[in-house]
C-alpha cells in the first residue's frame, strides 16, 4: 500500500528538527526517486494545501513531477509543471525552515560570494537575516530591475549589505536585445473634488471605494487588450474591481490568501480568464509573457512598486511586440496627485514612451497603439 510504501521510505528520518515528510523528499530528489519524492510530500502538503505552507509543498511537489516526465521522455509537459513550480516558489522563501541548524550556519557564515537576486527585497527581515549571516563574503553581487527607490527609504540597507549600484542596463537596451517588448505607458487624467482627512481615509474614499476612480479603471480595462492584469493594493479595493469588472469580462482575483497562484496564472494564459484582478503578491517574482496589458489601480508613491508591476507583462512572448501598461493621472488631492507624477517620472526616466490623456481619447489612443 502506499502508506506503507511511504512509511518505509522516512523511518530513518524521525527524531529530527524537521518533519521526516520534508526530509524524505529531498533524500529521494537526490536520489533521482522523483515519483516517490512526490508521493513523501504530498502527505505533508494535502493537510495544510491552503495555509501558510501549501505553495512552497505544492512548487517542490510540482518540481517533482517535472522531472517524473523528463524521465519517461515527455518535455512539454515537464516544462509546464517546471512553469507552474517557479511561480509557486518564487513566492515562498523556504530558507526559514533550516536558519537554526548548525550545518545551515556554517554554510552561509563559509560563503566567500554573496549574489542576490531582487536585491531590493533585501531591508526585509528574513531576506536581511541571511545576508547578515554572509560575514565571509567578501565579493558581494545584487540584481534588480528596481535596486532603489523603496517609499520607506530603506534603500541603504540594500546598499550596505551589498554595495552601490555600479553598472545599469537601460530598458531600451533590454529591448534591443529582445529580453522584454517595448511598453507603452498611458496614464488617464482623474480629477477629484477637493477632500480633507488623513491618508488612509482619502485612499479608502477616493480609491478603494467604489466611485468615479473605480469606474474610470472598468472603462481603461475595457480598452486594455487582454490577457490582462489589474494592480490593487488592499484587498477590499480589490473586490470592489472584480464586481465591477466581472459585469464586462471574465475576472479571478488573486490576494495573499489565494493557494492556487499557480492555477490563476495558468487560467489567465490559456484564456479561460481575460483578467485577474491582483494584490501585491504579483508586484514581483512572477512573469505572465503572454499578458498583453495592465492597469495600476493601486496608485502608491513607491517606484519600485511602479516598475515591477509594469515588468510582471514585459516579457517577450510569441507574437508579442508591445505591453500597454495604463495608469491614473490624480488631480484635485494633492497626495494622491503627487504620488501619481511620482509614478509618471519614474516610467520617463527609465525611458519608457509616456502619454498623458483624457478619458475621452481612450478610444482612440489605444486603438492607435494596438493597431
């Protein structure tokens, strides 16, 4: 029986700080037992599918199965799971389960090199823990699109674990050498009625709520080809998008509670969705070549915010030339209109094609573009 088979593969692996489940899987992928790998972590993942760890287990599992086809001769298959498992940990950082073991410490404390990718992540806690454990690493390498610019300003931490930027490569660069598609970069003008009260209760008001701004985004999706994406930042806004948007389209959306991130982006690909309506666990980490547009709904004053959100449909895809990527233009509040020239210098200054326009030229601009 399977349980018994299982049983059999981890009974050496209890009495350990890890569950025998974890360390069976690895015992197995090195072992190039890759179907059994999957069969040892599937018992752990199935209980806990939807809680904190399910997307780490389900990429692992996935990477399994990927090479389970490689080894049975079936490349197209491997390469989708390997597709969905890269999503599914790029958005876990599973090094927190080893951090206390000794052998962990010794290997990182060894390290001579110390490369980085995403480095802008790196002022987080978990992500500054580990680099702060590097003590040995005297050659020090950080990649990001977005290496500084955070609207904490925490930029420094980055800088001192790593070092000052030293070399930059230009979007248009990038075009040239066919890594991403040139983006057309739209930004609507919305006015508002002058508002008092504090930050938070105007971006609830004018922002989350739904409104003239939450229409104005239904009617810039509406002329965004698809497969697209729609950026929020607090969930209830969210919801307010997908009701809205649902009345013209086919709308999923996508928060950090959402397990199956994987299957979002799969459904949006092959066009069984036309958009998915997402929160910030898609600014970074996950690439969607196929999508064709996205509109920022979020607003928000972080550059990095801006930049990486625009790069999650910038990949090149076949037939893909373009990526139309909209955003609002706030007038009449002077927070939210400043952090929207915020946003629209930060498109201008990485060389980006920016238009400023009214509602009424929707029609016709992006007609224009897509044509």
């Amino acid at each position: 029986m399977k349980s018994q088979r299982i049983a059999e593969i981890i009974k050496h692996l209890g009495g350990r700080d890890l569950d025998p489940h974890y360390l069976g899987f690895f015992e197995c992928f090195n072992k190039q037992l890759f179907y059994e790998a999957h069969e040892v972590l599937e018992v752990l993942w199935l209980p806990q599918r939807q809680g904190a760890d399910g997307a780490f287990f389900k990429g692992l599992i996935q990477l399994a199965g990927a090479f389970v086809h490689l080894q049975k001769g079936r490349p197209k298959p491997a390469l989708a799971l390997l597709r969905l498992a890269r999503v599914n940990l790029q958005l876990y950082q599973g090094l927190h389960y080893h951090l206390e073991e000794p052998r962990m410490k010794e290997l990182i404390e060894g390290a001579r090199i110390l490369v980085v990718d995403e480095v802008h992540v790196l002022p987080a806690e978990t992500y500054a823990r580990v680099a702060g454990m590097a003590v040995n690493a005297y050659w020090r390498m950080g990649t990001s699109a977005t290496p500084v610019g955070r609207e904490d300003e925490r930029d420094f931490s980055a800088v001192g674990s790593i070092g000052p930027v030293c070399h930059e490569v230009s979007a248009r660069l990038l075009v040239e050498a066919g890594v991403v598609v040139a983006n057309d970069v739209v930004f609507v003008r919305c006015r508002h009625p002058r508002t008092t009260g504090s930050y938070a209760d105007v971006y609830d008001a004018v922002v989350a709520m739904e409104g003239p701004r939450n229409n104005l985004v239904r009617k810039m999706v509406s002329f965004c080809p698809t497969p697209a994406l729609v950026f929020f930042k607090r969930l209830p806004h969210g919801r307010v998008l997908k009701n809205l948007l649902e009345k013209d389209m086919r709308v999923e959306l996508v928060d950090g509670k959402t397990a199956d991130r994987a299957g979002a982006v799969k459904r949006l690909e092959r066009n069984d969705v036309d958009c998915l309506v997402t929160s910030r666990v898609f600014n970074k980490g996950i690439d969607i070549p196929r999508a064709a547009g996205a509109v920022n709904a979020a607003g928000g004053a972080s550059a990095i915010d801006a930049l990486q959100r625009m790069g999650r449909g910038s990949r090149v895809a076949k037939g893909k030339e373009r990526f139309l990527y909209m955003d609002i233009l706030d007038e009449g509040i002077s927070t939210l209109q400043r952090h929207a020239r915020v946003r629209l210098e930060t498109y201008r200054a990485e060389g980006h094609r920016v238009q400023v326009i009214d509602v009424d030229d929707l029609s016709s601009v992006t007609s224009e573009l897509r044509a």
